[in-house]
C-alpha cells in the first residue's frame, strides 16, 4: 500500500472508506499544521503552473483558494 504523509480534504477519508481502502489519520499540532499547509500550497501551486487549458487551471485556483481558507 502506498504511503502519502500530506494533507488531504475532508472528503478524501469517506471516499477512501466507499472504496473501502485502508487508511490513517493523525491531528496536527498548530506548528506542524502550518508547516504542512504550506507544503500543500507549494503543491497546488506546481500542479497550477502545469495546466494547459482553462478548465484544469479554474480547478486548481480552486484548491489554493481552498488552501488559502484552511
């Protein structure tokens, strides 16, 4: 099973869970949040630079704006 330690949205649990896949969470504490939101905005930015049409790139201003409200 493949391991991704980063932060997901809160549907990606019960989308994993309809998939019935295995998966663990762990709570933050305020400093490693920050930390790892960062990182998270870092990745939604690199995935928006490499869009190549309007629609792709309307879904990831999407998730930084997401981010951004976090």
């Amino acid at each position: 099973m493949p391991i991704h330690n980063k932060l997901v949205r809160d549907k990606i649990a019960a989308i994993l869970e309809e998939k019935q896949l295995s998966y663990t969470t762990k709570k933050l504490q305020n400093h490693t949040y920050k930390q790892e939101l960062l990182k998270k905005l870092k990745e939604e930015c690199r995935e928006y630079r490499a869009t190549d049409n309007n629609e792709e790139a309307a879904e990831e201003l999407a998730d930084i704006l997401e981010v951004d409200l976090a």
